[in-house]
C-alpha cells in the first residue's frame, strides 16, 4: 500500500469512526417522564422531565397554537443524553389537554443545540415554555380546553369576556405628558390582558408602577391583582389586592377588590390545604413506550488530487485518486415499555429500554444496549422513593449510567429529606469494575423560591480508592426566572471537580436571557486517569512502579479543565418573528507528558458568535422558518456556517423538513474546507399510533492546500417507522 492510499484509507476510517460516535448505535432514553396536571381553575401543566441535565435556550409557538419548539442543549456529562439521536412520547387524550406528541432531535445546523417538538391534535391557547423547577425539566403551561370551550362569545381571546376585570377608569381632567405616558402603558396591558398575555400585561403593570404616581397608578394596581390572578398566581394576586386597599381603602375600586380579594384567599387556603396532603384517588394504571426499526446507509466517496513540480524541467504533474465506501450499514430495533400503577399514596412504575443494532458492515460488529431497567417507587405521605435497577444518574456526584440503587425519605418536614446510593458504573472504563456508595441531603423550597442538596461519595476502581468527592447543589425558581448551580469537590484530590451555574431571566413574552459559566474536569477527577496509555490495567498494578502520591500527581496532569461561558438573548419582533444571538467562550488546558504519553497542548480560547432568525406562519399556517449563522474563531482555525431549515405541515398526515448549510474552515496551517450540505426530512403519520419517517443528509466537502487538493462526497440517510402505544 502506497502512502497516499494509506492517507485515503486513513480518512475514510476516520469519517467511519465520526459515524460510529453520532450514530444510533449508542441511543439511550432521553425522556424520563411526562405530567399532566390542573395548574389552575382554567390551565394545565405539562411536565417534561428528562433523563439528562438540560439547558434551556429558547421556545417557539407556532402561529397555529398547535405547536411549541423548544431549544436546549444538553448540560453536564450524561453521555447518555448526548448519544440519544431521536426519540418520541405521546399522551392520549383527557379534559386537562388535547392528545400531544413530544419529538425529540439533534439540531442539524447547531452540533451543540438540541430540539423539543410538542405538537397538539388541536390548538390550544395561551400556550407557552419554559424551564422548570429544576435542571431536568421544562414547563409548558395552556389553558384547558374545556375552558376554553364553553367561554362565551365576547372581546377576551378568542372573543370571550373576562370576567371580574375591571372597568377603565375616565379621567377628565388635563392630562400631564407624566399621564400621557402612563395611559398608553395602561393600554398596552389591557390589551395584552384582553388577549390573555398576562406576563406581557405584568411586566407593562410593574413598568407604570415604578413611575411616579400619576392619574392611572390606582387603574393599573388593581388589573395587576387581576393578572396576577388570571394567571394562577393566587399568592401574588392577594398581595397585590392587600396593597391596593392600602393605597386606596375607599370608593368603587376598593369594592371591587375586596370581592376578588376574597376569592383569591379562598383560592389560596383550598390550594395550601390540597398541597399538604395527597388527594384520595382511584386506583389507576397506565402503560405507554414504543417500538421502532430504522435503517441507517452513508457511503463516501474521495478523491485526491496531489501536485509535483520536477526541480529539473520545472513540469507540473497532477496525480489523482479516489476511493468509494460504505461507511453505515444497520438496522437498528428500540423497544421502550413503561407501566405505572398508582394506588393511594404509593407510586409505582416499570421502565425498560433496550437497542439493538445490527450490522451490515464486517469491521462494524453489531451491539445491542440495555440502557434503562429499573422499578421506581414512591409514597407521597412520608416522601419515601426508591430506584432500582439500571438507571442514569444526573445527581447525588455519580458519573453516568449504572446498576444500583437509590432511596430517600422526608426527615420530619415536607421540605427536607436524606437519601443513599449505591452501584456500580456500566460504562467500560479504566481501572476495572467502578462501584461507589454514598449519602444525599436535599431541602426543597426553602424561602418557596429556593433549594438545596447536598452530598458525599466514594468510588473504588477493583477494591483501590479512585474518587472521594463532596458537593451540592443551588436551585432557585420563580416565575421566568431560574438559576442553577453545581459544586463538586474531590476530598482526596483537594482539588475543584466541577463548578457550574446557569440561568434564564424573561420579561413576558418579549425578552428573554440565558447564561452558562462551567468549569470542569473532564473527564471527571479519578485516580483511575492515571492508567492512560500506561501497559497496567489496574491501580494496583500501578502501585508496583509508581507512589500513591505520583499516581495522584500523574491523574490530575493527564486530566484537562474544560471551561466555558456563554450569554445569550431572545427577543420577540412581532407574533411571527423571533431573534437569538448567543456568544460562548471555552476552552480546554493542556495535558503533562508521561513516560509513554506526549503533553497535549491547550486549545486556547474558542470564541463564538451565533445568531438565530425564527419565523411562524411565514408561508402557511403551520410552518416553522429557520435562519442561522454561526462564526467560531481558535488557534487552530476560524469557522462560518450559515444554515436554513423549514418545517412545512401538509394536512395531519405529512411533515417536511428541507434545509441547507454551508460550512467554511480555514485552517492555521494554510489549508481551507468548504462544506455544502443539503438535508431534507419526511414524516407520515399513518395512525395516531403508527408513522413512518425518512431523513437524507447529503455533504459535498472539498478541502485545498498548497500542493493538493480532495473532495470528498457522502451521503448519510435512515428510513423506518415507530409504533408508539
């Protein structure tokens, strides 16, 4: 074998090896569970909790009502989480929302951003999304469809009167240019609460409030009570009524108020008196879960083109080369069943998902992976829950999926509760068998808006003490407002493991921040690290060479500190229009030099700068537009891509994604990439229960250098169907 077919070779391993990783072949369950509950008289909640610590960027609501994308990444080190390709769940139909359909992908045009499609049977109103109470979850509140039904026909969202709002007041004296301002506030959020925009109405209310008092001050605290409590937020509402009678304890309004006043307090003790025992309930049993066979083909084809330059005659000579293969061959078979029985206080529920690929392709061997197995049970009265089986950890200091166990109970108060876990990691990795055991301690809701957690844990690497850690957790949140942090610190190693906090801050419907600070050791501190590229395999037989102390010392050179910060904005140009833009910086430290290891040099900073265009209802009804354009700059090259996707709706039935990105690299050393890749999706939807789905992504690379050149053509594409029950 020549060296330029031992370099053509080389590059279709390694385009073999990158399919491998972003392949199916290592799916696990994304979504952990799904709720539904009554958040008030007239709105419902849904809960979607996943098996992974997620990052919530952004949401859309289509112009239809009838679907709501939600942007994300996936945070932390569940692999689990990362390896999912695509999963789905679906909810039947009840009287707190219509049937629903949960999807969840890989961004195609953002390698690090993930997307959640929540798509109705029917739309609903005043839907919207955001994060929930903790780093696994997001919210999506609606109004019951129930509700909305039997409103009768007048001026509030889809023409219904609001009862109980009050009257605008006419003021007949002159005006200031003060009251001026105050009027065309006050105005702004009545139509906001007309439409049912109550953020939107709130954050104007707050706006005329923090001005000087004026003629329409006394207007607008009383419709904040009745915002506040439109929205379900009885708590507030009464707080806000309290004031006004403060303010203005005579005339009409104060009337008014003390009738609402008295309605939200009832409000208010019925939910306190509900929430501090579980509501008798019928003994139920639900099951749901999925099934699903895909086949996944790429093949690729290269061809080189080398230029020399005999140094006699000065001729030129264009030698060329090319090779074709088949890089992805294999079906891949899901199964996903969960059953859960509730009777009384007692919770109980069965998950078990299992993959299977099978391979087409020699040096490819099939696999099959059970990655969840375990009995979840749980008992509201005294707080007791237990997990057992295999499981994926995204707590409690445990580095990813095991077999084990979990358990925790109320200490005597509805707000405090200590746990201990034990298992063994599932992951292969160095040192042997990984069991760890250790204990948790969680306060949920202290102050109402905050929480904490705590921790201590081992891990033993085949009986040798391989990680020591102690750490908690920070979680605050409040209406379009969280913060979530994470400190994990290794005792033994006395040095800082993991440091993250991010937040989301939003101001209605119509501005909204996020923001990420992560420092980590990656991956995670263990003495286990030292054993890279070393002949041993265990610490044990490291001990024979080498001190406990160099072993320490060499684990934590070999180990890189990952940083990374980012901000990011969304702002609400019209009801069809939306804008992001984020900007990161990261960056990963160099590794030491080991007898049969060379040091590795830090990356520097990475620097980028993303923006996001979102439109609803553009083209038709239903349709989702995406425009996107990245600029990444590094030491080692600076990157653009520019990418666009649509999602198109035809009738219940299809749904098409056509898209297209073009990627440019130039590389230090001299060399550019350009890449263009067109990538179309096809959905059908044979039965409520049965749809069949297609993707093709068609990538057209050529990368030129001084001397040579090579374009590289491959086409990745998967077809099947799934059946979800």
């Amino acid at each position: 074998m020549t060296e330029r077919q031992f370099r053509i070779r080389l590059a279709c391993l390694s385009a073999a090896i990158a399919i491998a990783v972003l392949s199916p072949s290592a799916m696990a369950q994304i979504f952990e569970d799904v709720s539904v509950v009554q958040s008030d008289a007239d709105a419902t909640q849904v809960t979607v909790l996943f098996n992974a610590k997620v990052r919530f960027k952004r949401a859309v609501v289509s112009s239809t009502n009838d679907l709501v994308t939600i942007y994300f990444e996936i945070a932390g080190q569940t692999n689990d989480g990362r390896s999912v390709f695509e999963e789905s769940r679906k909810w039947d139909d009840s009287d707190l929302a219509p049937p629903f359909q949960m999807r969840y992908f890989s961004e195609a045009n953002q390698p690090t951003e993930k997307r959640l499609e929540i798509s109705f049977k029917s739309p609903v109103q005043g839907l919207r999304a955001g994060p929930g109470v903790d780093e696994q979850s997001f919210v999506i509140t609606m109004k019951r469809p129930a509700a909305t039904a039997t409103r009768p026909a007048g001026t509030g969202q889809g023409g219904a009167p609001l009862a109980g709002m009050p009257p605008a007041t006419v003021v007949t004296t002159p005006l200031t240019e003060s009251d001026q301002a105050q009027a065309k506030i006050l105005e702004t959020a009545r139509d906001a609460v007309l439409h049912e925009d109550y953020e939107t109405a709130i954050a104007e209310l707050n706006r005329l409030l923090n001005m000087p008092p004026g003629a329409f001050s006394q207007d607008a605290q009383e419709l904040i009570g009745f915002a506040r409590e439109r929205l379900g937020e009885a708590r507030r509402a009464q707080a806000e009524y309290e004031l006004y009678l403060k303010l203005y304890p005579e005339g009409p309004g104060a009337a008014r108020v003390k009738a609402r006043l008295a309605v939200v307090s009832a409000v208010e003790t019925q939910q306190a008196e509900t929430a501090s025992k579980p509501q008798a309930r019928k003994p139920t049993t639900t099951m749901w879960g999925g099934f699903s066979q895909y086949y996944y083909g790429g093949k690729s084809k290269i061809r080189d083109e080398f230029t020399t330059t005999d140094p006699i005659s000065g001729a030129t000579q264009i030698d060329t080369q090319s090779l074709s293969s088949t890089d992805q061959s294999s079906v891949v078979t899901d199964v996903n069943y969960n059953l859960r029985h509730r009777r009384g206080a007692w919770d109980t529920r069965l998950t078990l998902r299992d993959t299977f690929r099978h391979s087409f392709i020699e040096d490819q061997p099939s696999r099959n992976r059970l990655s969840s197995a375990y009995v979840d049970l749980k008992h509201e009265t005294t707080r007791f829950a237990t997990r057992i089986g295999r499981q994926t950890a995204t707590s409690g200091g445990v580095l990813g999926r095991f077999d084990g166990a979990v358990a925790s109970m109320g200490l005597g108060t509805d707000k405090v509760r200590g746990g201990v876990e034990v298992g063994q990691l599932i992951e292969p990795g160095l040192g042997g068998d990984k069991r760890f055991y250790g204990a948790t301690l969680d306060a949920d809701h202290l102050l109402d808006k905050i929480g904490l957690g705590f921790f201590a844990i081992q891990q033993n690497a085949s009986d040798d003490m391989d990680r020591r850690a102690v750490g908690g957790e920070f979680r605050y949140f409040a209406d379009n407002r969280s913060v979530f942090g994470l400190v994990d610190y290794d005792v033994f190693f006395k040095k800082l493991n993991i440091a993250s906090v991010q937040g989301n801050f939003g101001w209605g419907r119509k501005f909204s921040v996020n923001f990420l600070y992560d420092y980590r050791r990656s991956p995670s501190l263990q003495m286990t690290n030292a054993l890279l590229g070393q002949p041993e395999t265990t610490l044990q037989q490291l001990s024979q060479t080498m001190t406990q102390e160099q072993i320490r010392l060499q684990a934590i050179g070999l180990t890189p500190i990952a940083r990374s910060s980012s901000i990011g904005v969304t702002l609400a140009l019209s009801p069809k229009w939306q804008m992001s833009a984020d900007y990161r910086l990261s960056s990963v430290s160099g590794t030491i030099a080991t007898a049969t290891l060379p040091a590795s040099e830090p990356t520097g900073d990475i620097k980028s700068t993303s923006a996001q265009l979102i439109g609803t209802g553009i083209f038709s009804p239903s349709d989702v537009f995406v425009v996107n354009s990245s600029y990444l700059t590094s030491r080692a090259y600076n990157a653009w891509l520019l990418g666009l996707s649509t999602r198109v709706k035809f009738g219940d039935a299809w749904v098409v994604e056509p898209g297209i990105k073009y990627y440019r690299q130039d590389n230090a050393a001299g060399s550019t990439s350009e890449r263009l890749s067109p990538v179309g999706r096809f959905a059908y939807r044979r039965t409520e229960h049965l749809s069949f789905e297609a993707e093709f992504n068609l990538e057209r690379t050529r990368t030129e250098a001084t001397s040579s050149s090579q374009d590289l053509l491959s086409l990745f594409y998967y077809a099947g169907y799934r059946y979800d029950f």
